[in-house]
C-alpha cells in the first residue's frame, strides 16, 4: 500500500461522454429516479488504465500528485478511481486526499436543481460517497499482519466533524490514539480511537 492516496469524488472523474455543458449534470439531483437515470447515462465511470487508476484526473488534483512523487517517490502516491478507494488504502497511508467541486451542495447550480438545497445534489452525494469508502477501508493491516484493527466510525472521518478530528493509521501495531492540539481552538481533541491489538 502507499503513503498517499488521492481521488476526486466520482462527478470530477466522468467525462460525461464528451458532450458540452454535461458537467452540469452533476448538479442534478440524487433523489429521483428519472434524474439518477439521467446521471447514470451521461456521467460514464471513468477509463481505467490496466493497473486499475484512471487514466484521466482533475489538473489540481494531478498537480498535487506531481509535488508528492517529487517529494516522496511515484511508489508512495496513487490517484485511484473513486470506486474502488478503500482498496488502496491500507497499513502505511497516511494521507487520504479527495479532491471536490461542491462537497455541501450549495453551489449555484447545485442549489438550483436542488430547489434551494431541498435534495441532495450529485456533486454532495459523490462526494459523501467518497468519504464513506475511505471510512469503511481498514487502517491498521489486515489479519495477515497478526493484529487484529477495527475500522473507523464513519463519524469520526466525516466532514462534519472538527478540523481537529483526524482518522488516523496505525503503525507497527502502536495504538494511534492520543490527544493533539487542536489549531484553531488551540484545545485538546482526542484523535479517532482506532486501536491495533496483539493477536
């Protein structure tokens, strides 16, 4: 596994078919079927290279990517398709990046197709999508590793929660949990309990 891993919610790494002013479907919302429909059938998944990573990404997101494989190593960084997020992330990633448009949904446009923030836009929900992947993939090893890891709580790696709240990854079996500054409110805030245990 490696110590990076990035991505962009699922709405930035369609291509929408090539057609103009697609884009904009991303907006629509994710709550009725005939719009999931129409989502479905202009935002195609996106290409795939034969190592599984896209062969397409964001240009912010593609520049992060070249200061980190200048800085650490192309071995330790992957920009890796949405979809299959939690699969890339394991004992020695440290940062998880997901690069984002409209991660609440109140863009202009978001706001529009979502009558005022009434329904979930896509751009949200992708987004969210996203998060949920990251959450749900185990940090601490897997049973080869002799240790057994919980995963974290999807509450603890939501946006929602504190700047200073932070999933951590265990690292040669030491528990990460610990108490960090917080550096907006300068208080003390417990790091996400994900503890490694000796088999």
């Amino acid at each position: 596994m490696v110590r990076y891993v990035l991505t962009a919610d699922y709405t930035l790494m369609s291509d929408y078919r090539g057609i103009p002013l697609a884009t904009f479907f991303s907006c629509l919302t994710s709550d009725f079927w005939t719009s999931r429909v129409a989502f479905r059938a202009l935002a195609n998944p996106p290409k795939l290279g034969e190592d599984g990573l896209p062969l397409r990404a964001p240009y912010g997101l593609r520049k992060i990517e070249a200061a980190l494989v200048q800085a650490v190593g192309r071995s330790n960084v992957v920009v890796a398709d949405p979809r299959t997020l939690d699969r890339h992330i394991g004992p020695d990633t440290e940062i998880v990046g997901i690069h984002t448009m409209d991660p609440l949904g109140l863009g202009p446009v978001s706001m529009t197709f979502t009558y005022g923030g009434l329904y979930t836009p896509y751009t949200k929900a992708m987004f969210l999508d996203a998060v949920r992947r990251a959450s749900a993939a185990p940090v601490c090893g897997s049973s080869t590793s002799g240790r057994e890891c919980r995963r974290p709580s999807a509450s603890t790696t939501s946006f929602t929660e504190s700047p200073s709240t932070l999933s951590t990854v265990c690292s040669n079996g030491l528990p990460p949990a610990r108490r960090i500054p917080s550096p907006d409110t300068r208080t003390e805030t417990r790091r996400a309990s994900t503890r490694c245990r000796g088999s």
